[in-house]
C-alpha cells in the first residue's frame, strides 16, 4: 500500500491522467484484495475455533468410551408420529387437485398421440420410437447391419441436443 500510495501521490504532481488513472486503479485493486484476504481469513480461523470447539467438548466423553468407563449405547431416537389432523389418508381428495392431476394426464396423452412434422421434429420422434422399429425401417431402406444400426441409434440418443441425461 504505501509504494501504491507514493506511486499515486507522484502520478497526481506530475498531472498526468493516464498515470493517475493506472495508479489510482492498482490501490484500489491492492486495497480491495487486502479486505477480501483479511474476510477470508477471519471466516477460516472462526471455522478453526467451532472445530476446536467441538473437539474440546467431545473430548471427554471420547474419553470415558475410550477407558471403557462409559458404555457406547448405540440406538436410534424414538419415532414422533404425525397427529391424525395432519394425516390425509382419512380425508376426501380435493378436487382442485384431482381436476389439475387430470389436465397433466390429458395433456400427456394429447402430446403422445399429436403427429410429429417438421425437421426439428425428425429427430425426436426418431429417439422417442423404439430402436426395434428404427432397425427395420433402416434394414429396408440401406440394407445395413444391426450392430451398424444399434451404434447408430445410440449415439442419437445419448449425443444429441436431447440425450437422455
């Protein structure tokens, strides 16, 4: 900070903005890299106190299983039922859900069924059909191999924009 400082205090005696500019960007940048070193450091050493923490009050109690004078009881907690108010089994369904699970389903059904035109669509309905009816159109029209088709289809399917993952 102060060879940035002195750097500065010339730049601005000798008028000249290009270097006043430059040095008033390099203590900025110096200084804004200070704070953010000092932040890091403080989270990192308030992380290295919590894990001291820890450490110094399960210490005795590693201890005492460590001596064999203290048990290692090892069980699971008890389960806490939910009340019967907050259990829908017993409640009727909704029908603003039964009517919106409805719309999905139909909207489902109504893509499925909906004719695929167009060249973008080509290939999704290409990777939609099972490989079984892509093989024997293929056979067909090119006479290939099924080993050659199955690469094929499978590099569609896992390489293009809408591969499965």
């Amino acid at each position: 900070m102060p060879v940035l400082e002195q750097a500065l205090a010339v730049a601005k005696s000798a008028g000249d903005a290009v270097a006043t500019g430059l040095a008033e960007k390099a203590w900025h940048t110096n200084r804004t890299l200070h704070f953010n070193n000092l932040l890091d450091a403080c989270v990192a050493g308030f992380f290295m106190i919590m894990v001291a923490a820890m450490a110094l009050l399960s210490a005795p109690g590693m201890g005492l299983l460590l001596t064999r004078r203290k048990r290692a009881m090892l069980r699971e907690t008890e389960p806490v039922w939910l009340p019967d108010y907050a259990l829908a089994e017993g409640r009727p369904l909704n029908v603003m859900g039964l009517v919106a699970v409805g719309c999905a389903f139909g909207q489902r059904i109504i893509r499925r069924g909906a004719p695929r035109t167009g060249a973008g669509n080509d290939r999704q309905s290409a990777i939609a059909r099972p490989a079984k009816l892509i093989c024997r159109r293929r056979m067909r029209d090119c006479h290939q191999g099924t080993g050659q088709i199955y690469v094929e289809v499978t590099e569609k399917r896992f390489d293009g924009v809408n591969r499965c993952c």
